[in-house]
C-alpha cells in the first residue's frame, strides 16, 4: 500500500531465556500445517488521549513505541521458544525429515510503521474490510509456516494512523495455534498496561502423548520438496465484510434451531454457525430456479476447527504452547440443507461437534505417523465453509495502557472463498464473523432480507 511508510525493524532477543527446553518437536497437530498460512490477527485502537491530534508529538510518540517494545521483550522471555526457528533434522536411516522449534533466541521481529493519512474511520466505515488498508498492517504476507526455518515464528508490525495504532501479530501456525496467539497477546498487553502479567507461564512439553506416539515425527522427502508453491489465486475476485450478531438475536437462532429439532443440545455458536451456513449456500445459488436433482444433490460442507484442550483426559492446559485442535466435518447436499433450514444445519455440526472426542484425538496422532499428509489450502471446495478462531478468546480485554481496542481484523493469511473467521464482539455476549467470500455472493448475501434483518448494523 502506497501509505505506508517503515520507520524501524528491530529484531528482539529474550534476555532471560531460562528452561530446559533447547528444542520442542513438532507434534502431528503442528506438522500438518506446514504448508499453510501464518495467524495474522490485529487490534485496532483508537491513540492515547495526549496525542489524539493530527500533528503528534515525536517525543511521545516514540515513547509509546520503546514502551510497546520493551514490553513485547519481556512477554518474548515468557514465551522465548516464539524467538526460535523451526529446524529441520534429515534422517537418513529411512529418508525422512524431521521439525522442531530451536529456541535459538534468534529473534522476533518488531517494525514500527505509519499509514499517513489513513484513519480509525477509513478501517471501520466502510461495508467491506478495506484489504488494501487492512492487509498492509501485517508482515510476512504469503509466508507459509515451513518458512520459519528462516523466518521469525514471531513479527509485529505497529501502525501508527492519524488517530489510532493498529497492532498486527502474524505467528507461525506450527508453533502454536489461536489459543497460544491470544495468550501471547494478552501477556502483552498486561505487562505494557501494568508492567506485570498474571497469566499462567505457558507450557511447552510434549507428555501428554506418552503412550500414544513417539516423537519425532519423521515425514518423507517428496511430501515437502516444494512448500513454497503458492495458492492458485481465486478465480473470482473475493471480498469481506464483518457481521455482528447481538446477544439478543443469538439466544433467539438458538432457541429457534432447539426448536425446530426437539432438542437443547445446540448451542449458540452452533446456531449461528448453521444460520451462515444456510444464508450463504443460498446466497450462492447452488441451485438453480429450475432446481433439477443433479443441483440439489451437490454437497456442501462445513469444516469447523475444533479445540481439543477439554475434550483430554486429564485436560490439556490453555497454556500449553503448541497445537491442539482437530478439523470437523459437517457435510450435507445442498437440497437437504435448504430444505431442512436452520435447525438442520445446527444438528449437523453439533452432531459432527459431538464426534470429535479424545478417542479421534488418539486416532488422528496414530493415523498421521503411519500416513503423514501435508494439506495444502488449494484443496478447498467451492461449496464450503470452514471457521477459525473462536469467540471465547480475550480480543476486547487487550488494553495495552491508553484503552480497550475498538475492533479486530485478521491478514491475507489463509483467506479463502468460505473462510468464515469468528470473534467475540465488543458488546458482551455478541459474535463477530469476518466473512470472506466471492463478490457476488457477498452482495446477493447483502440482499438476503431475512439474513440481513438478523444482522446488527
């Protein structure tokens, strides 16, 4: 973007790189995104009240920017393997490789930058995410998380506007999933608001598969000769809006698809993830006006990535830093799902939701050792939808020291036609869904009253 201007990159090192962990290997979980996109989430804030003018002063400003970065170092020491690399051990007895994460303490990456002439209003005005604003925020645009055998598993770039800063994270996906990136942004914003954090010390061990595989994971050569073959671009331009969903209107979806079923089983992410699953299969017209048998057998599905850390027995710790998640799949024919509506839609993923127990976990890990697979993100469908994130993660509670942020917007990182990525919203008990789809379906969504009326504006 032509606005934006880099004022300074620094590479910041632990101090007190202190722990017997020298090298953490990769586990299956984390293995399998290799060849996939980096977490690239962001916070929007509006400037601290002394320095709200156009015409800021230097001296403060700056200020704000050693104090940002002295507190990321001291949230660096906490979390010192996102300082490493990932490194790669070929293992020649059977011509495989192997990952981990050196805790080097190479460094992560930290860019102080302004977007001159852009303001809070021209990120939160307009209907459609402005991605050539919003984008812009982000370092390591592209990077697939195999590169962090020579990129940072850790950068982050802040974006000084006219009246706000934007805070963009990018972390490599191998290293850690959404559950690792919110507690390392919210160890981050405690120590810059109050010079201490609170939040549990992560934990990097791997005992919890004791007994169920053996580490290293080794995985064959040819799986991994070209990682850095990019995604084949869309063939139809795509677009995103974020759509808030009130507390209110929630309880109601999800009283209504309780209904429908006879049940109580579902809840009200459940509900509102078989409401946009609904809307934007008929917002795509999959079927015709004629609607022949051929077009409403065609299958639809809906991949939702699911937490594993409760699902354990004994739990795995929200401090465990590293992978654990699964990838559910609700599938149904087009025909059937609008026929069935709401509650149908619900029932599937709570149903595939149900599926996803300790008992997959073990036979997930067991299945990938015998047959690693390294998916790539040109595999998906037309007719899905797939939703990252969660809205339990502490977006809105990041309060860096001047206040709470006024919204959250994700990179470029694994955005795809059907990538539904949900937020918890700034109003208690409301969902955020940022919405990535082709133009056209975006707007015949847009012009789905019923979707619409549901819809906080």
């Amino acid at each position: 973007m032509e606005n934006i201007r880099f004022i300074s990159t620094t590479y910041v090192q632990p101090k007190n790189q202190i722990g017997q962990y020298t090298k953490i290997e990769l586990t299956p979980c984390d293995v399998q995104l290799l060849l996939v996109d980096t977490i690239q989430k962001g916070l929007l804030f509006h400037k601290p009240e002394p320095d709200r003018e156009e015409d800021l002063n230097d001296k403060q400003r700056l200020k704000l920017i050693e104090h940002l970065k002295a507190s990321f170092s001291l949230t660096l020491d906490i979390f010192y393997p996102l300082a490493g690399r990932l490194a790669i051990t070929e293992n020649d007895d059977d011509n495989t490789v192997s990952f981990s994460v050196d805790c080097n303490g190479a460094g992560a990456q930290f860019v102080h930058a302004a977007a001159d002439g852009v303001t809070v209003a021209n990120i939160l005005d307009p209907v459609y995410v402005p991605d050539n604003i919003v984008y812009s925020f982000f370092l390591m645009n592209g990077a697939v998380n195999y590169e962090g055998k020579s990129k940072p598993l850790l950068a982050v770039q802040v974006t000084e506007l006219v009246d706000g800063i934007f805070i963009g994270l990018t972390m490599n996906h191998s290293a850690g999933d959404g559950t690792c990136f919110w507690n390392f942004f919210n160890t981050w914003s405690e120590i810059s608001r109050s010079g201490t954090s609170r939040v549990a010390k992560p934990i990097f061990g791997r005992e919890f598969l004791d007994g169920i595989i053996h580490l290293p994971i080794r995985i064959p050569f040819f799986q991994y000769q070209n990682p850095e073959e990019k995604v084949v671009p869309p063939t139809e331009p795509l677009q995103q809006r974020v759509f808030h969903f009130r507390k209110e209107k929630i309880a109601e979806l999800k009283s209504k698809a309780n209904a429908q079923m006879g049940t109580s089983r579902i809840s009200s992410l459940q509900a509102l993830m078989g409401y946009l699953w609904v809307s934007i299969t008929r917002a795509r017209r999959l079927i015709s006006s004629s609607t022949d048998d051929e077009e409403s057998q065609e299958i639809t599905k809906y991949v939702v990535i699911v937490g594993m850390r409760k699902r354990l027995h004994p739990p795995l710790s929200d401090q465990y830093l590293g992978n654990a998640v699964l990838f559910g799949t609700a599938t149904s024919n087009v025909g059937e799902l609008l026929q069935g509506g709401l509650g149908c839609a619900a029932m599937e993923l709570n149903k595939m939701i149900a599926l996803q127990t300790e008992r997959e976990v073990k036979n997930f890990l067991e299945g990938f050792v015998e047959n690693p697979r390294l998916p790539k993100r040109s595999a998906v469908m037309s007719t899905s939808l797939t939703t990252g994130s969660s809205p339990w993660f502490d977006v809105y509670g990041n309060d860096f020291g001047w206040g709470r942020p006024v919204a959250v917007r994700s990179g470029s990182g694994n955005k795809f036609d059907g990538k539904l990525t949900v937020f918890a919203g700034a109003e208690e008990g409301s969902i955020d869904f940022e919405v990535c789809l082709s133009i056209q379906t975006l707007q015949a969504l847009a012009e789905d009253a019923e979707f619409m009326e549901s819809v906080a504006v």
